[in-house]
C-alpha cells in the first residue's frame, strides 16, 4: 500500500514539474520516464519506459548511489503543432535520477534497450548479496 502511494504521488510531482506547454511555446521542459526498481539476488534492475526514443539518444551515467537517465524522444515529424487534435506523448528532454537503495558496481553495470524499454542491471557488491549460511547438526 504505501508502495503504491509513493508512486502514485511521485507521478502526481512528475506530471506538476514536467507540465506539458502550448504547442507554440518552447520546447524546453523535462519530462520523466516511467521507472520500475527490484532486486534479484545478485543484481539491482531498473527499468525505464522509453518508448519511441532511439538508443543513440539516451544516456546513462552512475555517480556514487545515483543512476542517471537522460535523453529527448523528437516530436513525429509528419504532423506540425497546428495540426494535432490530442498531443498526450511526451516529446523531448527527459532525465530521471534514482537513489539505488543498495550499494553497486558501478564498473560492471549492464544495459539493453528492446521494444521502447531500457533495462539496467547493477551488480551488487559481494557484501550485500545473501549468503546461505549451513547449520551444523551437532
């Protein structure tokens, strides 16, 4: 429940920062992705919703406990502004920042991009993984 809380209000702050403007106005606004964030035993995952947005434009970075996204998904070039009739995608600028919740490697961090959704995969350092511990019958 209180998962689903801070989602929901995370998005309500997303849509409030990342407010779409007039179709005549600049384009200089950010929007953010979608985010998933979980943990396998030996990996942190995120995964982002990018939809229409080409590899070469995204970008990536980890400094310290903090993933980086960034990027900007063009507009379709077939339609100009005055020609919409609805405009609810997201076009241009886009950047998520994630707090990891566990410590990583940052040096052996894994990324794919199929189907408009980039997976990243953060090892874990050895320290934070689980550990089977054996009990001895005595």
């Amino acid at each position: 429940m209180a998962v689903m809380m801070q989602t929901q209000m995370n998005r309500l702050f997303d849509d409030f920062f990342g407010t779409r403007v007039q179709p005549s106005a600049p384009m200089d606004r950010v929007w953010a992705p979608a985010v998933d964030v979980y943990e396998t035993r030996d990996d942190l995952v995120v995964v982002a919703e990018v939809s229409g947005v080409r590899e070469k434009d995204i970008h990536l970075s980890i400094v310290e406990d903090v993933l980086s996204l960034e990027g900007q998904r063009m507009p379709a070039a077939e339609a100009k502004d005055e020609h919409y009739h609805r405009i609810e995608r997201w076009t241009g600028n886009f950047e998520r920042h994630i707090q990891l919740p566990v410590p990583v490697q940052g040096d052996q961090v894994r990324a794919s991009y199929r189907d408009g959704v980039l997976e990243v995969r953060l090892p874990k350092i050895e320290e934070v993984k689980p550990r089977e511990i054996r009990i001895d019958v005595g």
